[in-house]
C-alpha cells in the first residue's frame, strides 16, 4: 500500500505572513542585467585539448593576426588548446575598469580545461556591440582520471570553469534611472492586493497621488528629476516594509512521491454526519 504524505506548507503557498522590503519584493524598471557571450581560445593544457576543425580554424585566424602565415594543409595536431563559449552578466551601472566573473565552457571534444588560460576574447551583447574584454587563468572544479586499461572516473564537470573578476567593462550600458518624472516597480510576484498595498505604504509616506498601481505587477511612483536625489529618494522607497497579499489557494500532488502540498487557503469541506442506528 503505498503512502501518501499530505505536508501543510503554509509559508510556502500562503504568501508573506510578515512585512517584507520593497526591494525585495520588487525591482525598478528600466533597471537590469545584460547577458554577454563570446567564442574563444583555451591555451596551455596539458594534452586535453579538442581536436575540430573550427578550433584549428580559429587558432589559423589568431596566428593571422601576429603576422605568422601556417602552409596551406599543415595540420598542427594541437593537444593543449580548445574551443570555448565564454558567458557572463553585465550588472546594471557597471562601469568602465570594473571586473565581472565569466564562465568558460569548452564547445569542441576537450577532455579537460583544467590548467588552461584564456586568451583575450570580446564578449557581446545581444546588439553585437562588445560590452567587456575576458581573459586570465582558468579555476575548474571537476577533473578527470584515466587507467592503462581504458577505464576512466570523471569528479564533477572538468570541461567548464569560471575566471573570477575575468572580463573588464569595456562600455557602459545606458539606462532611463535619471529620466522622466516617475519611476515604476516591478513586483516580481504580480498580486492586486500587494500593488495596492505598495502604493498605499508610499502615499502615506509622500502624500496622496504620489503613487498608484498600473496593474497587479506594477506601480508608478512620482519621482524627482535630478539624479542625485532621485538616488536619496530611491534608498527610503526600497526600505518601505510591505505586507504582501496572500497567495491563491492551491493543491500541488507529486505522483512520483506521493506527497500532497495543501496551501493555507485551501479549505477542505466536512463530510456530513451520519445518525447512528
């Protein structure tokens, strides 16, 4: 007979019993993170390179570039170099010399990264202008072992790493923090009741018709124009403590475990009761 756990997980279905801060429930329009990529070259393995032709390819093209002209169908058997993605997050008002993690993730058949070090490599954004330059020594968590016999037992990813602070902002990316005269939150869970509560908590700071909800997920907010006490202005809103509305009552059944997550407002009607004969 197979057992049915039923777990009454009122904080995880109910919504915030408790007042959180606008910040944390919320983000600012306009306001966000970017994604780079770019395509580039490991050196310095020691024999656990990929061996594709897009990776002889490449490393023919950056030969190009120092004046070193390989002969036309030399193959250079390379072991210690590989074909890599490189991505990373561009955080909101980064600035120019500021350093991003990166990761590096090999794209050919590279047995291991480890001990490698990435050549200077652009990263794009999605309009293909370069945002930041990568490059430095790569830190790999996994690693790999191999027996006489063929026999092998690889710990964790060996073929992606990261290079903390490895890429520099090279171009700022604008954003419309200083412009108009009104800024607008997010809320990262839409509700009605909490986008009313957000612009009650604001006017009742800054008086009447400062703030008011556009919908459940959003809630404009008048705002100065000057840049400087825009940021002043921003740092008592953010710290707003909201009671968040309650979240919609719901049943979740996992068939695989047999576990039933009921949440606070689900009610469960009483069977009638029966007169004893």
């Amino acid at each position: 007979m197979k057992i049915i756990k039923v777990i009454p997980l009122l904080f995880l279905l109910s919504g915030s019993v408790y007042a959180e801060r606008l910040k944390d429930i919320s983000s600012i329009a306009g306001i966000r993170e970017n994604q780079l990529l770019g395509y580039g070259l490991i050196v310095g393995l020691d024999g656990s390179g990929d061996k594709t032709p897009f990776t002889t390819q490449t490393f023919r093209n950056m030969m190009a570039r120092f004046g070193i002209t390989m002969p036309t169908g030399v193959d250079p058997k390379l072991k210690n170099i590989a074909a890599v993605s490189i991505h990373a997050t561009l955080p909101a008002f980064a600035k120019l010399g500021h350093h991003i993690d990166i990761t590096v993730s090999s794209i050919g058949n590279a047995k291991s990264l480890r001990g490698g070090s990435l050549l200077m490599t652009p990263l794009k954004g999605a309009d293909g202008n370069v945002y930041a330059l990568a490059q430095g020594d790569l830190v790999v968590g996994g690693f790999g072992v191999g027996g006489a016999d063929g026999s092998r037992i690889t710990v964790n990813i060996p073929v992606v790493g990261r290079i903390p602070g490895g890429a520099t902002v090279e171009r700022e990316v604008p954003t419309a923090f200083a412009k108009g005269d009104s800024i607008t939150f997010n809320l990262h869970r839409p509700d009605f009741t909490t986008a009313k509560r957000v612009a009650d908590e604001v006017n009742k700071l800054l008086g009447p018709g400062i703030a008011y909800a556009l919908d459940a997920g959003s809630i404009k907010v008048s705002a100065p124009r000057d840049a400087s006490q825009r940021v002043t202005y921003l740092s008592v809103l953010e710290n707003l403590h909201i009671q968040a509305g309650e979240a919609s009552a719901k049943v979740i059944i996992n068939s695989r475990t047999g576990t039933i997550v009921i949440g606070k407002n689900v009610k469960v009607p009483q069977p009638p009761l029966r007169m004893a004969r």
